[in-house]
C-alpha cells in the first residue's frame, strides 16, 4: 500500500533528511519508526500523508503516486489516511464529540448517521461518557484517546502516529498501544514512530530503523535496538 523509491529529501536550509529510502509496506502491516533523534523519522512519515515533498524518488500511497498529486486533491488523501500525534493536537474550545465530528468527512451523510459513526468511535476508545468534556477536562491519556477516535472515524486504511506515547505515563503508553493494536487487528495499516524501547521490545512487530536519512535495518519482529 505504500512504497517508496530513491525518495531523497533536502530542506531548504541544506539538510538532508531522508537520504535514499526505498521501502515496501503492505496493507495491515504493524510498524515501528525507530532511530536518533533528528534520524529522519517524522520527515520519512510527513511524506507519507503529504505533509512534506520529497526532493527527488517516488511515493505510491494506496495507488496514488504522491509525487504528481496536485495539491487540491491532498484532502482526498488525507481522507484515507489518520495521524495521531504526540502533543494530541485537539482544537481547545471544541468538546470530545465536536473534535471527532470535526474530522468527520460529510458526504452526504445524515445528522443521525454522523451522530452514530462519532458515538462509535468514542466508545471504541472508551470515552463515550466523556463526550460533552473539552480537551483541556481530560488526561493526557484521554486525550490520546480522543485524537485516535478522530483519525479512525473516517475508516481510513493506514494510520500514522508519530509518538503517541512520547508524553504519556508507561501505563498509559500500554492501554493507548492496545487500542492500536485492536484498530490493526481490523485490518487498518499502522506506521508508529516511537522511541519506547519496552514497547517496540515486547509488543513485536516490523521494525524499521533510520539513522541520517536512510534505512539501516529492516526486520519482521525486530527489536528497538539501541539503548533507550
Ligand atoms: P526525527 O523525527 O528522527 O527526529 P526529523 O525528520 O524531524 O527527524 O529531522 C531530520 C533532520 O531534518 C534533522 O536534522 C532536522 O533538524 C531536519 N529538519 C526537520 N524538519 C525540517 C524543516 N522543516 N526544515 C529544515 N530542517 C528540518
Ligand atoms: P462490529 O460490526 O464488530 O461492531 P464495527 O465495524 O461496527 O464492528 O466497528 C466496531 C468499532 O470499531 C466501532 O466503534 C467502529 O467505529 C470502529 N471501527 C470500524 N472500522 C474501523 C477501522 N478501520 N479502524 C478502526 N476502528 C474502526
């Protein structure tokens, strides 16, 4: 579902932060980002969803090579596509329900319809009770919750989250890693981030490490492999 060739990616301050990647992800896979800080890892999965361009190489992304994607068709393939981030990023004056109907793309769909969908989704993370709450009532963890509800409730195929964990507590870290684990288990491909050893060490899956732009290890079930 995605495949990158010779994607090399230079800033415009000179930095070369994806150096040569060539990969193949196919659709239900389990994947951990792992390297460095400054490796290239938010660059390799920005590129991912059109949050950045590659300088040169080609990205397919569910048949769609992004490399020729005019910009005004980029919402259609976000549509597909979910993104979950460290700091959450949920709109502050808008409550649970408002920030995942928000994400909602309506098409054609009736109030009752929508209503349904977001209820869903908030029950799938366990926060169904909470949906008239604004961000700012809930736990970082809760919070977490919400911003996965939103980038699954338009059924996309591939989610992206670029350390989800990164400022939650450990136990925390485990339930919002089993709430992955279940949006995987339905077939969604998820590509993490992550620099939590314990997690990337127990829960095993394909571990993709990057050091200075490119891909130095690629391997089913690996391990974190450094040393925190
Ligand atoms: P990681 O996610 O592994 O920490 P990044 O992809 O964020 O790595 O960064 C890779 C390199 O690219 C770093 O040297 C970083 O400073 C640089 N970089 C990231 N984003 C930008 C940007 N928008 N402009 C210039 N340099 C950037
Ligand atoms: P079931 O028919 O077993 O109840 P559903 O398709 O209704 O399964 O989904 C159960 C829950 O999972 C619902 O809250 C739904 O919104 C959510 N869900 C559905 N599809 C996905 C998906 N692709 N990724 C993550 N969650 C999903």
């Amino acid at each position: 579902m995605i495949e990158m060739q010779d994607v090399i990616k230079k800033y415009s301050n000179g930095i070369v932060a994806a150096n040569g990647l060539n990969i193949r992800i196919n659709q239900g896979e389990f994947i951990y980002v792992v390297g460095p800080s400054g490796a290239g890892k938010s660059t390799f999965i920005k590129m991912m969803y059109r949050e950045e361009k590659p300088t040169s190489g080609t990205i397919t992304v569910n048949g769609v090579d992004l490399t020729k994607l005019k910009n005004r068709h980029v919402p259609f393939l976000r549509r597909n596509i979910g993104v979950v981030f460290q700091d959450f990023r949920l709109l502050p004056t808008l409550t649970v329900f408002e920030n995942v109907a928000f994400a909602l793309e309506v098409i054609e769909q009736r109030p009752k319809d929508i209503k349904k969908r977001v209820m869903d989704v908030l029950a799938m993370v366990g926060l169904k009770h909470k949906v008239r709450m604004l961000p700012t009532e809930l736990s970082g963890g809760e919070q977490q919750r919400v911003s996965i509800a939103r980038s699954i409730v338009n059924n996309p195929k591939l989610v992206i989250a670029d350390e989800p964990t990164g400022n939650l507590d450990p136990d925390t870290s485990w339930d919002i890693m089993n709430l992955l684990k279940e949006i995987n288990m339905k077939g969604t491909t998820i590509i993490m981030a992550t620099h939590n050893k314990e997690i990337v060490n127990t829960i095993k899956h394909r571990v993709v490490a990057i050091e200075s732009g490119r891909i130095v290890r690629d391997e089913q079930r690996g391990e974190y492999g450094y040393e925190s």
